[in-house]
C-alpha cells in the first residue's frame, strides 16, 4: 500500500487515485497541423526513468482535484521537498 498526499486531504491510500502520467507534458500548439506521428508521440511515447519524476495524480475518491507529485519510480517513495506537490 502507498500512502498518497493529497494537498488538499491529506495523506490517502493510493486506491482512492487515479494516475495521470507523466507531468508538465505540453498539448499541441495547433492540434489540426498536428501530424499522426507527432499525435502519436503526445498521446504515448513517455519518459520512463529510474528515480525521481514529476507525476499528475487525480483524487478521485476524494475532493476530485489533479495535482502534481514527485515520486521515486525505483521506490515509490513520495520526494518531500519543496517541489513535491504543486496544484
């Protein structure tokens, strides 16, 4: 069980999420001059890292709201530091 900081809520069991993937990944400028390949690209192509990665997380049992972490992928242990959680 990972316990999952919700900054609203507080800590939770991560059942109560919904994952979103990686963060700060930025939606096509000009969606209809987007090419399949580049579609492709957005839609599945991701970073896979060991160690730490900014991810979104969705509260869905909870207040509902999407929220940004840092987790250890090697570990899953939640980074606290100043950038751990941002709304």
């Amino acid at each position: 069980m990972m316990l999952i900081p919700c900054p609203w809520c507080g800590p939770r069991n991560e059942t109560e999420f919904h994952y979103g993937g990686q963060a700060d990944v930025a939606y096509p400028a000009d969606p209809q001059a987007t090419s399949d390949v580049d579609w492709a690209r957005f839609l599945f192509y991701r970073a896979n890292p060991k160690g730490a990665f900014a991810e979104r997380w969705n509260h869905q049992a909870g207040c509902r709201r999407w929220f940004t972490l840092r987790r250890d992928t090697r570990t899953n242990e939640i980074l606290h530091d100043d950038r751990a959680v941002t709304r």
